[in-house]
C-alpha cells in the first residue's frame, strides 16, 4: 500500500473526523478514488483502486479541501422572492420591515436630486448680487433636509442591520440552519444590502451632493461670523452638519454604514465568537454564488431582477466579510470561494456587473494585501 492511500485510509477511521467528512472522502470517488463503495454503509470499502493519475497531497490536504467544500459551499435554495416570517421571526421581522418601507422612497429621492450647481455658480461669481445670494440659499436649503433625510435613515440601517446579525448569528443554531430556518429574515437581510449597493451607485454619479453641502456649510459659517442666525439651523445644526459631512465624504457610505454596524456588532458582541459572524456573511455568499450558478435555481426565480438582486446580495456579504474578517475575503484561508464568485459575475452582461465588479476592487479592505492571490487580482483588473 503507498503511503499517500495509507494516510487516507488512517485519517478515515480517525475517531476524532466528523462522519460528514469521511462520508465526503467516500463519495468523492469519481475525483480522488476509483472503486466501488458501499452506498448504505458509509465508508464500508468492498474494493478499491487507487487511481496515481489524480494523486494526493497527503490527508491533510485533502480533508481540507473537502471541509472546505462541505462547510463553505451549501446548496439550499433561499428564496428571496417569497419567504414569509413563521412566528419566531416575527417580531425582529416587523421592526426591520418598518425601516425597509422607507428604503424606495429614499432612492426616488436620490434618482430624483438635481442640486444647484448652475445656482451657487451665479451667487459665487456675482458675490455682491443679494438675490442670487438669495436664491442660491432658497435653492441648497430644501436639499439639505432631503440630505439629512438620507443620512438619518442610515441610521435606521444601521440598527436593523445589527437586529438581523443578532438574530442570525445567536447560538445554538450553525449560519446555515439559521438562513434555512429563517428564510423572511435572510431576505430582509438581503434587502438590506441590495438598497445598499443601489443606493450608493447613484450617489457616485451626483457629484452635485458635496458641492452642495460644502457650499451650505460655508455659508452657515460666513453668517455666524456675521452674527446671524438661520432657521434651518434647528434642522442642521453644526453637530449635525459635521456628521453628515463625514458621511458624504466616502465614496459608498451606506456600505460603509453597514461595514461599520457589523464591525462594532462584532466587537460589542464579545462572548458571541467572531465565526458566528463571518460564517453568517460566507454562508450567504456561497448560497448567492451556488444559486447564480446552478440553472436549476435560476430557473425558480419569477423576476429577471432577482438575478441582479441575488449579484447585489453576494457582493455586499463578500465586503462585508472582507471588513469584518481579520484576514479578509481574498486570502486563500477566506470561507469564500472568491474566484468562483468573480466568474459568476464575469459570465453576466458587463452593463449589468460593472458596478458590482467595481465595489469589489474599490470598497473592500484586503484586495492588495501581499495574501491575496494574483489570479484574484487579475480577474478584477
């Protein structure tokens, strides 16, 4: 017997390995093994033959690989069009439900901002002109509330983000028994970071947000110099402004918001383990990347948009798994399988991924680390 099959053969009666484990070693005998088991007593080996054209790299190896592809690949169906909460999702199920109503009318407000460019740029070019001052300021008022109207319903996010992650991360229950047992609460989940990403593709292309506010803050400013008080200051006060400033200064900030919530949910949750978190966010992805792929689920979704959704969904766990995991997405220990991902996007029209493929080259934490593959990073080049 060679060593390479003796150390398969010892690691399969270790008493310690988890059955699915060594049940995986068995059925992957169309790969690693040629030779006929049996199918009703588990590892029972009637014959084998050990096949020298595939090879092994020691058991180690090979169970790692196959924990890998048990653990981090799970194939069930997570229906995003349809799941209703049972009664024990209920409660945290009607709280976020309340802040996800809003979610649509928040981005018709953004698709909808115009800003007042052509307005400031007369008032600055003509600084002695009181009506165009006038109506530069009657014009970038009504903005501001719309712009803290946005950046206030972050906050509501923020909060529901971190009532789905306590809800689905609580022991005794594995990420995955979770995200099948509670179906309504992964999708608003989902929903979350769906709006996320839409969200903040719009605002990157509405320069005229910080043009904006940096010219409402330098007028608030130039009037307290002249002792003058305006009545939007009880909406936007300065304590306000300065938050909302840092808020519109990053290029995705609902993603940050959510990037931040699930950091702190991590720190502040210090007797929950950090997997409980990040197996949460690779489950999902996996899920996301199993059902991009496998026509027998896409063929289950009612709405083409589901298919987008499901994109948005992936690539939004993927960053945040990316913030929250030491190590991040894309080092080769990551419980996502980043190339398989990448390559599910890549197969779908470029209209429709290129600013999915963008986040993940500009909004996650890791893509240049040393860790991270070159493949990896060619693919997002």
């Amino acid at each position: 017997m060679r060593a390479e099959e003796a150390d398969v053969l010892i690691g399969i009666s270790n008493p310690n390995l988890p059955k699915r484990i060594k049940e995986g070693v068995c059925n992957r005998n169309a790969v690693w093994w040629e030779g006929v088991y049996s199918r009703t007593r588990g590892c029972s080996k009637r014959k084998h033959t050990f096949s020298s054209r595939k090879g092994f790299a020691g058991m180690g190896n090979l169970l790692k690989v196959l924990t890998r592809e048990i653990e981090n690949y799970p194939h069930f169906f997570l229906d995003f069009e349809n799941a209703q909460p049972t009664d024990c999702e209920r409660e945290v199920w009607n709280q976020v439900n309340a802040v996800l109503q809003e979610s649509e009318s928040i981005l018709s407000g953004l698709q909808a901002y115009k800003g007042a460019g052509q307005e400031i740029r007369d008032a600055i070019q003509n600084p002695n002109d009181m009506l165009l001052q006038e109506r530069a300021w009657n014009s970038v008022c009504p903005l501001v509330i719309r712009l803290k109207k946005f950046y206030a319903f972050s906050l509501k996010l923020e909060q529901a983000l971190q009532s789905l992650l306590e809800s689905l991360t609580c022991p005794p229950y594995t990420p995955t028994q979770h995200l099948e047992r509670e179906q309504a609460l992964a999708k608003q989940f989902a929903e979350i970071l769906h709006f996320t990403l839409r969200f903040d593709e719009l605002k990157m292309r509405i320069p005229a947000i910080q043009n904006d506010f940096s010219y409402y803050r330098r007028t608030i400013s130039r009037n307290r110099l002249n002792n003058m008080n305006l009545d939007i200051e009880n909406e936007v006060n300065n304590e306000m402004a300065n938050r909302m400033s840092l808020f519109y200064a990053e290029a995705t900030p609902m993603l940050k918001t959510l990037s931040t919530a699930t950091t702190n949910f991590v720190t502040e949750n210090k007797t929950l383990p950090l997997e409980n978190t990040t197996d949460c966010l690779s489950t999902m992805a996996s899920v996301c990347k199993v059902m991009l792929e496998t026509p027998e689920y896409t063929s289950r979704f009612n709405s083409e948009d589901t298919l987008l959704f499901c994109m948005r969904v992936m690539v939004g766990v993927i960053i945040l798994y990316d913030h929250v995991h030491p190590n991040g997405a894309f080092n080769k220990s990551s419980k996502i399988d980043m190339k398989g991902c990448i390559k599910v996007l890549k197969d779908q029209p470029a209209d429709n991924v290129e600013g999915l493929l963008n986040a993940l080259k500009f909004t996650t934490k890791h893509l240049n680390d040393e860790s991270t593959p070159k493949n990896i990073r060619t693919m997002l080049q």
